[in-house]
C-alpha cells in the first residue's frame, strides 16, 4: 500500500462520523499501558472522545482485574451514558456487568472479548485473535516450507482472550506442518521488559543455534526479545526469525532495520467504530451485532516499513 493510501485511511479512521455522542459522559476502563499499542489504543480514544465532544472518564487498571470492576462500579455509580471496557482476563465479570445493566448503561468492550452472557453487553470490537494468529503462522510455514523449524512463543498474559486466541490461531496454522515444533513457549504479560527476561532464558536453555523462530503475542515482548537476542550474539531477523503481532511503531522500525521480520497489524481504533454504534443506538435505539471486526494487515520486510513508523508516530503511538 501506498503511504499516501495509508496517510488517508488514517485520516479516515480518525474522523468522527457524526455529532449524536457530543454532549454525553462516557467511562473507558483501560488494562494498563503496559504496550506501545495499549498506549496508542488510549490516546486514540481520548481523541476520539475529544473530537466527538463527549467527556471520556478514564481509568488505568495498571493490569488488575480488581481495578477495572472498582472502576466500573464508580462509573455505574456516577450514572454515565456508557462503558467503554478492555477486559483484562476474560472471566469473572458477571456481577459487574449486571449493575451496569441494572443501571441502564450500555457496555461495549474493546480489543477483547469476555466468557459472560452476551446479554450483558451491547457488543465487542474487536480484531479476530484467532485469525492474527493464524496469519502469523501461515507467514513462517510458508517462510520455511522444506526446512525444519524449532520455534519459541512469547505468550501473553496468562488468562487474557488475546493470548488465548492467538496461540490457537498459530497452532492451527502450523498444525499440518510436520517440520515446524514449538520447543518452548511461556508468558511475557505482554511487556517488553517480560519478553526479554523470558526470550534471555529461551537463548540459555536451547542455545540460539537451536532456535529458527520467535512468535510472539504482541511486538513489544518481540522487541524486548530482539535485544535479548543481540545481547546473545545472534542476529534477530537473520539467524531466528521475528514475527509478531499489533504493528506498532517499533516493530516497524526493527523491520526495516532487517531485526524483524513480519507482524500482523491491530489497529488501536477501536473507539471510532464504538462511538458510532452509540450513535445509532442514542439516535433511534438501534442495536449493532455481537462483534463488530477490525481489520488485520500483515506487514513483512516487502513494505516500506520506515515510512509506516513515521506515519504511525504521529497518530501518537
């Protein structure tokens, strides 16, 4: 794609479509900023909100699942129009979401999906977490068709829909491919740091020499585990293979610095789509589907990486 059709679809995302929300109080209850893309979600849906004219209450759970019901019952209790909430983990969210129904306040999650009665709430935009998965394992088969493949994952946060999904979407994808093995696989919560620590004890208990491959669950473990690489003395993106998924800016960058090698893109918008279902809703009660799906893209060394970092940068990734 062209930066100059990316630069526009951009714009286009960015863009409200209609005013129905100006005027009303929304509560986002946020997981945390333990990601460039968690990060990118937030600011993208402050702007949003900011440009919509509707007060966006905030809320970062800082990963904590407690911290998110807390935050949901204080928006129940200070009667907002509706919830905007990123699920931590996906169980355990039954009562809360009864109170908001009780409370008449429609609840829309964003990015993941929840184990609760869909009654519960409105609707989930969401990517398909299974499918990001299976994207980036169609990638690396067909990358490595012929040649045997031990591979490591960088997991999740242990629990959380996300990582669920896109373990079981690479799984699937590798499933008929006899000379692909993942060898070792444990969770780094999503975060750079973790995905280091964990990619440092991959390197000591295989030998980097025994590893093909890295998936992981997000970028930011896959950058924490570039340098981790490095600091081995091998060369991510040569002698084992980087794929990952969410596209932010830093992955792009280590792609078109040849440390990388392909991630599946999330995009951070998922606020644009949930504030016009409450459009509809607020102009003449109507309903949207259970699952509202964003759009994923893979990216590969093919695509004009540097340019895409900058243009990413500055949505405020």
């Amino acid at each position: 794609m062209k930066l100059s059709s990316i630069l526009l679809a951009s714009a286009l995302v960015l863009a409200p479509m209609t005013a129905m929300a100006a005027g009303k109080t929304v509560g986002f209850s946020q997981i945390g900023s333990e990601s460039g893309w968690r990060a990118a979600e937030t600011t993208v849906t402050k702007q949003q909100a900011e440009e919509r004219g509707v007060t966006l209450k905030f809320a970062d759970a800082q990963q904590k699942q407690e911290n998110q019901i807390k935050a949901l019952r204080g928006f129940i209790a200070q009667g907002v129009d509706a919830i905007f909430l990123a699920p931590v983990v996906a169980t355990g969210w039954d009562s809360v979401l009864e109170e908001a129904q009780d409370a008449e306040i429609p609840v829309i999650l964003l990015d993941r999906k929840v184990d609760a009665d869909p009654s519960l709430y409105m609707t989930a935009v969401t990517s398909d977490t299974v499918y990001e998965g299976e994207v980036a394992g169609n990638w690396l088969k067909d990358k490595m068709a012929g040649k045997d493949c031990r591979i490591v994952e960088l997991q999740g946060t242990t629990g959380s829909s996300p990582a669920i999904d896109r373990k079981k979407g690479f799984e699937k994808a590798i499933a008929d491919a006899s000379n692909l093995e993942i060898v070792r696989s444990q969770t780094g919560d999503f975060t750079r740091a973790q995905g280091k620590v964990v990619m440092e004890s991959f390197l000591k208990a295989e030998g980097a020499e025994n590893i093909c491959a890295l998936y992981a669950h997000n970028d930011d473990m896959a950058v924490g585990a570039i340098q981790a690489i490095k600091e081995a003395g091998a060369k991510p993106g040569e002698d084992i293979l980087v794929v990952a998924i969410d596209a932010v800016p830093d992955m792009h960058l280590a792609i078109a610095n040849g440390e990388a090698n392909a991630t599946v893109e999330l995009t951070p918008n998922m606020a644009g789509p949930a504030f016009d279902i409450l459009d509809a809703y607020w102009k003449d009660g109507t309903m949207p589907e259970k699952w509202v799906q964003t759009e994923s893209k893979l990216y590969t060394q093919d695509d004009d990486n540097n340019a895409i970092y900058e243009m990413k940068k500055s949505l405020g990734y």
